[in-house]
C-alpha cells in the first residue's frame, strides 16, 4: 500500500493521533490509514512518554481497542497528603511512547511514515521533503494547544524512570504524593512502579508561568528516592508542560478552525482542564471519529461536524472543571493550591472517578463547591465567571 | 538463614535493646536491618546493623520542655506513626524482610509489617502497653490499688490516655485504612499474636493475670572479656544517671553530687554528652578527687560494682541493677519512668524521690540507706533471681526464631 492512497491521513503520531488509528482499525479493519510522525518533540513534550489512565475513564468499547497499547496495569491507585492518605480503588493503567507504537505499527492497514508537515489542509498535507499527500479525511494530531483561544496555567513535570539497585518495595502508583516540600506553585511527586526494580519518580508543579528548570526538579526527583534508599540509575527520563485551562473559547476555535483539517487531541483544547491529562477525550475523540466514519462515505467534512459537535459539548461540560482551576490558579495562593486537592480528595470515590473522567454530576458540583468551600468565597468570588478572560482572549486575538 | 527487620522509636536507649537481640541473631547467621525514617539511621549505624530508610522525620520527637513541649512530642509521635503506616509496608518489602520485630512503642511498625505481610514478633523495650485490668497507662506514677476501684481508675486513665494520643491514633486509623486492614488505632491493639518479647519481668511488675509474653530480662550484648580497671581503686561508690534524654539537667547532678559528699561515698557521673565540658568540671569541683564525671561508662560494669544506682528510674539502668542486686533510688523525670518507679516502690526494691522536690540532704539520707541497710539488696533477691533465668537476649533470639517457623 502506498501512503499517497489513504482514506485517512492523520498528521502526528502522539497520543491523540494513535488512538484515532487504534479506534478506526478496530471499528473497520479494511480502513487505509497513513501516520506521519515526525518523531521530534513537540512543543511542551518530550521523546519518551508516559500516557495513564484510570479504568473508570473509558468506556468498555475503548477499553478493548486501547488494550494492546497498554504497557503496564494496577488493581489501584494511591493519594498522599499532608494529613490525608487513601487508596482509590480504580484500576490504573499506562502507555508508553513504545507501547503505543507498537500496537500502531502492528495494525496490517496502516503505515507510519516518518516526516514532518509544513503545511496541513482538509484535503491533504505537505511535507517537509515537498511531498504531499492527500486524503478525503484529514486528521491534525500535531499536539500544539490552540493558546490563542485558551487561558492556561501550567503543570510541569520532569519524570526520571529508575533502575534501582535493590527492590524499591512499591506495588501501587502514588499519582500524587503531596506530602512534599512545597516549591513553585503546588508541588507533589508522581511515582509508577513499572517493575520491583523499576520506578518512575516524577517531581510535578502547578505553576504560573511554563518555563522549566531541570535543575531544581532533579533535586527533587534525587531528594525523593535517597529518602527511600532508592538508590539505582537513571534507565529513561521525560518532561512535559501540560495545559490547565481556565477559560476556552470553543465556539471561536471551532469557528476558525472549520476550513482545515480535523483537529484532534490538545490541538483542539481536548484536555482536562483541571489535570492536563489527554487519554480519556483522546480515547472519547478516537471513538467519535470512527463512529463517523460508519456512517457516512468518509471525508474531512463529515469527521469535522460529529468532532465539533462531540467538543462544544466536551468544552460546555468543562466549564465547571475549568471553574475548578479558576480557583486553584487564581483564587488560591501557591502555598493554599495543595489544601484544596487535599480536600478535593476527601470526597467519595465515585465522584472523583467522576472527576477524572470529565463527568461531574450537577450534585458533585454542588458537593465540591459547598460545604467548607476550598477557598474563601472573598477570593473564590472573581474567579467565577469565565467571561472576562474570554473577553480577554477575543482582543488578544484581534490584535 | 532469614532476613530480620527491627522497627523501633528513634531513642538510644529503644535501639541499644533492638540492636543487642540483632547482634544476637546476627551472630546466628541472620542478616539483620533496621528500618525507618532518617532519624532511625545513626541508630542503626552505632548498634552496626544494615538500614532500609523511607521518608518520615529526621529527628527523634524531643522529650520534655512543659506542655507545650509534650503537645509537640505527641504531634512527633504522631508524625513518625504517620510516615510508617504510609511508608513502612514498602521499605520492608524493599528490605526483603522475612519478618519483622516490631516495638511497641511504635504501633506503625506493625501496621507496616502487617500490610506488607510480613510477619512480626512485637518487642516491649519500656513497660508493656498491654492493658490487664486495674494497670494503668506505663507514663502514670500511680501506686497499685487492688479491686473494682483500681480497675475503675486505670480504665479512666486509659481514656484520658487514648484522648491525648488521639493524632497517632487517626494517624493509625488512616494507614489501615489506606492498606485494607482492620481499624485499630490504639498502640495496645498492634501487640504480637504470642504477646511480646518482655524486658520488663514480672518479679517488679504489677500484677498480671498471666505474663506479657516471652519475658526474657534486660537484652544486653555480651560484657568485653577486658574490662576497665574498677572505679575508684575499688573504693565504694554511687552510679548516677539520668539516661540519654534527661543528660542535660545539671540541677539534678550538683544535688546528686552534693548528696554523695554528704553522705560521704564517691560517686561516678553518666551525664550521657548532655553536659558541656565546663559543667563537667563544674561538677567534678564539687569534691575533687571523689567525683568521677564522663558522658559514658562501660554501664554493666560500673552498675556492677556500684554500692547503690542514682537513677531516673529508666527501665534499662534499673533491670541492670536489679540484676546486679543493686539497691536504687530512683528519681523519676518522666516517660515510663514514673511507672517504674511505683512497682518499684511497690516491690520494696527502691527509693523514690520527686526529682522537683529533692534536696542533697534528702537524697544523701536515702542513699546511706540503701548503702547500709542489707535489706534494700535483699529486697531485689526476687528480681535477681528472675533476670538470672530470663534468658536475655538468647532467650529473645529464641523467641524470633521460633516465629520464624
């Protein structure tokens, strides 16, 4: 098969991208997918990665298409605070740059082709080499955040994979152990136990801005595991910059977006917007786009309308998450950003279940803001309409 | 040959013990390792055991200063609880332990071994927590009160007691909690299935329907073959101490001093480094040439051939000299020692003074006599004969070895 003959070609081989192969294959195996992966970091992302997900966040039917792509499992997961520990009892579970790969590579109808897009149409791609190819559908996987339409904070993190010399004795993930000195903004470490002897340590902040220093979370990173005698060598390393969103103008970015190619991913602010974590609409999307697929003769238009419809309604049952952030970037001070996770995860297991997987009841709202409200309503008051930071990105982008 | 893990309060004289019954075992062929938070490794260093650290204090929770003092050592206790339930279970599967002994006095260790699933022998260094009717809580000076009445009265005590330590116990409540187990929250509830491996015998206890468990005596490593020459040219003398916590109180050591030129006997000074340089001479200058004043004395020996022991009653230094058959007054200053001292007042086998209270003329009268009255000596036959049949070490070793089957 020659990639220049696709029904689909997908432009980025990250997350988003993969899963979208992985969703097509499995709902229609005849399906001719080209993806072109430049393989290079992009903005904000870095060679090697690590995707996790909570059982809960998917539905069965993704469940089983993102199966092979799975490269490490957990009965459960654990939460770690100043004064509050527990164990959630979802299952978790993690991709991998490699993993995820493979189980691309391992589908018989679809090609990955090395390069770089220069430019992206709804009708096809050019590339770097000045080849171009096109395709009736047209998918932009290129991972860059539409910034022009979104207010973000920033989590950052550096992960260090570890060889350790002895067994580090963990069996479950920490996904937030905040226990942790507090340092540029709201500080926890992320630890997956990957083997007996492997571990992978990430020093993760909420922050203001999105510059880096590597530095600074290596010592953390060091500090953690000599605390644990976890003393080994460094097998892989990864760092990240994921979005926060406060405020999406959805209605806009779709509206500028509707002559181009589908965006897919963090492309189109598909992303938590409390967390920055991408698989759960990453697989939501994937499942979207090959359902329209089914449906009608496949081309750029018809994946465009189901996804645009899919994400306004995504981006309308954000708003709350995105209130979420709202508070915690700009209602509360750094140092008071951990005693309002902290209280967020005191809250029953389902709702937190409901929480990852973007599907917060209008009870849970209720539950989250009432009671003892996680900030003071003095400072929780401006933080609670979305307009004026709208307002804000609308003259940003006319000038 | 197995791997042994020892999970204690970061406190010399809890470690001294812990690293005594681990000399013993290693000597036996068994790798040995202490496990805890950084605060525990200088522990494991000087007692030459390996160390499996997880993260938790870097200092042991300091005793004393009042009750602003106390509520921080119970937010210390606390904390260091805390950091083993969460962190313990995975530093002893790092360790690769194959079982763990576990000291009372810190109940997270169990629930660390237990959620680890590794099996624990508990190990009662100071006064048993167990909680037989009409015992009161170790850290209450009470004298025995026999029937319905004393029972109503430890019950009370205990309740007061669970109160104070109500942040271990939700720190307790949260680890079981986080790893699946039962909710037990008070120390008591964390002792050993075959109850604990006991320093403290039943000879100077109150009463007990049946023993703790295993009571073994003082676990001590072997005395060195060459000792020092003895104090004082053999001359007659007082050992004093205060233990490792209480080091520092020089008030306490002139009154002790004075006391000994009072009553006329040599006295030698265990200030156990709590005492700069200048106190130290300071106090040797109360009577030259009959006071003998260093930071540490090869204990065993020098409580041997002492005439009577100047003690905070601290359990170690007084089952020493009860083994010895030497007569004591105690000066309790705190912890468990105010315990000690009322079985010890009980079982005849000491003088108790308040250490608020006491003058060089009170405690020279006590001192001469339980220098010149045989019947102080006498009094401690009972115990002597005891520690003399315990077993000590070995029969502590004996004890985990046979859990280990």
């Amino acid at each position: 098969m020659t990639p220049d003959r696709a029904d689909v070609l997908i432009v980025g081989g990250g997350l988003a991208g993969s899963l979208v192969a992985l969703a097509v294959a499995a709902r229609d195996a005849s399906r001719r997918i080209t993806v072109v992966d430049s393989g290079a970091p992009q903005e904000g992302q870095s060679d090697s990665h690590t995707w996790s997900f909570h059982d809960t966040d998917l539905s069965p039917d993704a469940a089983r298409w993102i199966a092979p792509a799975v490269a490490h499992r957990w009965p459960g997961q654990e939460v770690r605070f100043p004064s509050y520990a527990r164990r959630l009892r979802a299952g978790y579970a993690s991709l991998t740059s490699q993993s995820l790969r493979a189980a691309v590579e391992a589908l018989p109808m679809v090609t990955r082709l090395p390069g770089r897009a220069t430019a992206i149409g709804a009708a096809g791609a050019q590339l770097h080499d000045g080849s171009r190819i096109d395709a009736p559908c047209v998918i932009d996987a290129t991972g860059r955040v539409p910034r022009g339409y979104l207010t973000l904070g920033w989590q950052k993190f550096v992960g260090v994979e570890r060889q350790t010399a002895r067994p580090h004795g963990r069996a479950l993930p920490i996904i937030m152990d905040a226990t942790v000195d507090q340092r540029d903004g709201y500080r926890f470490v992320y630890t997956l136990p990957f083997a007996p002897d492997r571990i992978l340590i990430e020093d993760t902040r909420y922050s203001d801005g999105p510059a880096l220093d590597h530095a600074s979370f290596e010592a953390g990173i060091e500090d953690y595991a000599r605390a644990q005698g976890w003393d080994g060598t460094e097998a892989r390393r990864e760092h990240g910059v994921l979005p926060i969103a406060m405020a999406f103008d959805a209605e806009a970015f779709w509206a500028d977006a509707a002559a181009g190619p589908v965006p897919v991913g963090m492309r189109a602010g598909l992303f938590h917007p409390v967390t920055g974590y991408s698989l759960p609409l990453a697989a939501r999307a994937a499942d979207i786009i090959a359902a329209a697929m089914l449906e009608s003769p496949v081309s750029t238009a018809s994946v465009m309308a189901a996804m645009r419809r899919f994400a306004l309604e995504t981006a309308d049952r954000q708003r709350f998450l995105r209130l979420l952030s709202r508070m915690l970037f700009r209602g509360a001070a750094p140092p008071a950003r951990r005693k309002v996770l902290e209280r967020f995860y005191r809250l029953p297991e389902p709702l937190i279940e409901r929480f990852y997987a973007g599907d917060l009841t209008r009870a849970d709202q209720a539950r989250i803001l009432l009671g003892r409200p996680p900030i003071p309503i003095r400072d929780a008051l401006p933080c609670l309409r979305e307009a004026p930071l709208l307002e804000d990105l609308r003259r940003k982008r006319a000038t | 040959m197995a791997r042994i893990a020892f999970l204690m309060p970061p406190y010399r004289s809890h470690a001294a013990v812990h690293g005594a019954l681990a000399a013993r075992l290693a000597g036996r062929g068994h790798e040995v390792i202490f496990v805890g938070p950084p605060a525990l490794q200088p522990h494991a260093q000087r007692e030459g055991a390996g160390f499996q650290p997880f993260r938790g204090p870097a200092q042991a929770g300091r005793i004393g200063g009042g009750p602003a003092g106390f509520a921080r050592l119970l937010r210390d206790t606390a904390r260091a609880t805390r950091a083993h339930a969460l962190d313990g279970p995975a530093a002893l599967r790092a360790a690769r332990a194959d079982i763990a002994v576990v000291d009372e006095m810190e109940p997270g260790g169990s629930l660390a071994a237990d959620a680890a699933g590794v099996p624990r022998v508990t190990l009662a260094a100071s006064l048993p927590l167990r909680r037989d009717p009409g015992m009161p809580p170790p850290y209450v000076g009470w004298d025995w009160r026999e029937g319905e009445d004393g029972v109503r009265r430890a019950e009370g005590a205990w309740r007061v007691s669970d109160w104070l330590m109500t942040a271990q116990r939700r720190a307790l409540a949260e680890g079981c909690r986080l790893h699946g187990l039962p909710v037990r929250d008070r120390p008591s509830d964390w002792i050993g299935a075959e109850g604990s491996v006991a320093q403290w015998i039943a000879a100077l206890d109150f009463p007990r329907p049946q023993p703790v468990g295993p009571v073994v005596g003082p676990i001590r490593r072997p005395v060195a073959a060459a000792a020092d020459p003895p104090l004082f040219d053999g001359a007659p003398y007082v050992f004093a101490s205060l233990g490792t916590i209480a080091g520092g109180r020089l008030r306490l050591f002139t009154v002790i001093a004075r006391a000994a030129r009072l009553a006329g006997v040599n006295v030698a000074v265990a200030h156990c480094g709590g005492l700069s340089p200048a106190q130290a001479a300071a106090l040797t200058a109360i009577w030259p040439g009959r006071i003998d004043v260093r930071a540490f004395f090869d204990q065993l020996p020098a409580i041997r051939g002492a005439a009577a022991v100047v003690t905070h009653g601290g359990l170690n230094t007084v089952l020493d000299a009860a083994g010895f058959g030497v007569p004591m007054v105690a000066l309790p200053l705190g912890n468990d020692q105010n315990g000690i001292a009322a079985r010890l007042r009980r079982a005849g086998a000491a003088i108790t003074l308040s250490p608020r209270r006491v003058t060089p003329d009170s405690l020279a009268a006590a001192i001469a006599s339980v220098t010149t009255d045989p019947r102080w000596r006498a009094a401690l036959d009972p115990a002597r004969a005891e520690i003399a049949a315990a077993g000590g070490a070995d029969a502590a070793a004996d004890a985990v070895e046979g859990a280990l089957r």
